[in-house]
C-alpha cells in the first residue's frame, strides 16, 4: 500500500528541492509498502534474499539476541494474548511513560515506534533532501543511505578513524548543507565506540540547521553513556532505541526515538501506525527488570571475548568490538567465506564494500560461537 501526499507534504517537499517525479517513492516510504522496500530493515539487510537455511543452522548473520526476551516479557506477552482483538492504545502509553521517567524526560519528548527502522526512514524524509545530504560512517549500518538515496538525497560517507570511531570532524566538514548526519554507537557493523566527547563536539559543531541522530541500539550492550541529556536540553538531536538488541525483541517490535517535540512532529508526520500490543506488553515488563540488561551485558561480553582469544590464539586478525558484532578480515573476497561457512551450517553476516575482505559475525550463545569457531578453521585452512 503506497500511502497519498497532502497538498501541504507535496508543497513541503518541493520547497525543499525534490521534484514532482520523487513523490511515487516517498509516498512508498511513507506507506506500508515500505516494509517490502530493499533498505527497510536490519533483516533485509542481513538477508537481502531469502535464506533457506537448515533447522540446526547457527545463526549468527543479523545481529539478532539468542536468548530473547526475558521471562517477565514473554509472561506479560502471553497474558495479551486474549486482548489480540483489541487496539489497547494504553500498552503504548506504559511503555512511554517508563521510558521517559528512566531517561528523565518530558512524555513528549519520547515517540514509541515498531522497532527503530521507522523512525529513522522518517527523519531522513523529514531532514534531507536532493539539496541537504546525508552524512553517515563507512563502513556503517546502511539503512538511512539507503532510503536517502531512494528519495534522491546525497549520501556522503565519511570513513571511521584509525580507531574505527566516527570521524565527527569530517563530519561536521562533510557538507555545509548536511540536513542529517547518522552516528550508529557503537558502530554497526564494526562494533567499535565514539567517544562521547566527541559526539558532543558534533552536535556543537555541527552545520547550521542540521539534525544529529544518534543510534544507540548496541548501546546497553557496551555500557557507554548515553546521550538522552542532549534531548533533555532540547539541541537538534534525535536518538534511536530499539528493544531488539539486548532486550531480545527483534521479531516482537519495540522501539523509541527521543527528541523534542518540533522535531518529533517532523518525524511523526510520515506515520501513525498503532503498536503491537505484544510487542508493547513485552517492552513494559522488560524496562522493569533491573538486573536484565547488567546480565545480558555480562554474558554477551564474557562469549564475545572468548571468540577474541581464540583469533589472537591463531593469529587471525579482527577489529574489537564492545557489541554483539564483530568484523573479522579473512584476507580474501568475504562472499567466498560467508558461503563456505554456510555449506558447514553456519550463517554469518555480510560484507561491506568499504571494507571487502572484512565479514561481519553477530555474537551468539556460547555453544554456537564453538561451532563458528571449529567451522572457521576449517574454512580458513
């Protein structure tokens, strides 16, 4: 269903440079069509074909959680099971009170989404246009150019530091008309950290009129700071927050952006599709456990470095990460890898062409990094 443009969106959009041939794909993002778009989602992504793979697979291609949600979730889950027939507008409203008062901001300044990749395509209608570019990272998580570049905005990408951190200062000189820049911290898909200084000088710095959006999914699973004090202090920042990560909620549906309201309005004007109430019933429980996201933390740490070991133990180079990814270089075409490792039942991630020897691998349980470890020896032999 591609959704129809008011005469004030088309007029909005042609006084920002877009032509009248444009409106077809940005009403096909705007619409529920979008979700069959290529760029939607992290799923597309991982997975821009269908994979048919076997039900003793290791998954580990799309930066999915295997322990899912917490039990409180997955009890709150199926006692909403018999109000399926009913809207329950309210389970919406919960999980946005609870996340202002942990964050410490106003109602107003959170918007609950299905997931994270809604908003994101919606500040990039609102923010960019053929004339006001998109700044990104690269390699980066490449859901925001790619819905840029369906629309007809530039997309600059600026290459991460010697640190694999976001380069924020040829960023900020990417383009004096920049209308978004995107941070994804810490970084997908290298996992790495920008400091949050330097975050701060962006949004300091950056130019005039632009919007800084900062994407902490992977966030809670590296323990960094968050950056919900800049909303707080109403600058031109819009944050992300997904469930998905580190809650385990990839397939349920749950997510934030916090911003002021001018630029919530913005972002909200392209949808108002009501909540999976599953989705926010599990979001509610999940926010109440104190000790989930600390464990989660710990245990996707203490597989992670493990894997780290074994690379040092055999001399196989990668980048480290403080999230549930990694890249790791295997010194060749990384297609030919990642099919190697499926014919050993192992699904490991994509390729960036920034970087095309460098696969990415998602951090699973422990029993499935042994299997991806004995199978990547096999295939690098």
């Amino acid at each position: 269903m591609t959704a129809v443009l008011t005469q004030q969106q088309k007029l909005d959009f042609l006084n920002r440079g877009f032509s009248r041939r444009s409106f077809g794909r940005i009403a096909a993002m705007m619409g529920a069509g979008a979700a069959a778009l290529p760029f939607f989602n992290e799923p597309a992504l991982a997975q821009l074909s269908k994979i048919d793979a076997p039900p003793d697979a290791v998954m580990i291609n799309a930066n999915e959680n295997p322990l899912g949600p917490c039990k409180e979730a997955r009890e709150a889950v199926a006692k909403m099971i018999p109000y399926g027939g009913r809207y329950r507008y309210n389970e919406e409203d919960r999980v946005q009170t609870l996340l202002s008062e942990q964050e410490g901001l106003k109602a107003s300044y959170v918007r609950i989404h299905a997931g994270s990749s809604g908003p994101l395509h919606q500040a990039v209608l609102a923010f960019t246009s053929p004339t006001k570019p998109l700044v990104m990272a690269d390699p980066g998580y490449e859901a925001g150019g790619r819905a840029a570049g369906f629309i007809g905005a530039p997309v600059i990408k600026v290459p991460l530091t010697k640190d694999y951190a976001h380069d924020v200062k040829a960023m900020a000189a990417a383009s004096p008309n920049a209308g978004l820049i995107y941070i994804c911290n810490p970084n997908n898909p290298t996992g790495t950290l920008t400091p949050q200084e330097d975050i701060r000088w962006l949004v300091a710095n950056k130019p005039k009129n632009c919007v800084v959006m900062i994407d902490e999914a992977y966030t809670h699973i590296a323990g960094a700071p968050f950056n919900s004090d800049l909303v707080a202090a109403d600058k031109d920042v819009v944050i992300l927050r997904t469930f998905s990560k580190i809650y385990g909620m990839a397939g349920l549906r749950a997510g934030a952006a916090l911003a002021r309201p001018d630029l919530q309005a913005k972002i909200g004007g392209f949808s108002g599709t009501m909540m999976p109430i599953t989705g926010m019933a599990a979001a509610s429980a999940s926010l109440q456990v104190k000790s989930l996201v600390p464990e989660r933390r710990k245990y996707i740490a203490g597989v992670r470095e493990s894997v780290f070991e074994f690379f040092e133990k055999h001399n196989i180079d990668y980048v480290r990460s403080v999230s549930n990814c990694f890249m790791v270089d295997v010194k060749r075409p990384g297609d030919q890898v990642i099919r190697a490792m499926r014919d050993e039942k192992v699904y490991i991630g994509r390729i960036w062409p920034a970087w095309p020897t460098h696969v990415r691998v998602t951090v699973g349980t422990e029993e499935e990094m042994d299997k991806f470890k004995a199978a990547f020896l096999k295939v690098m032999a």
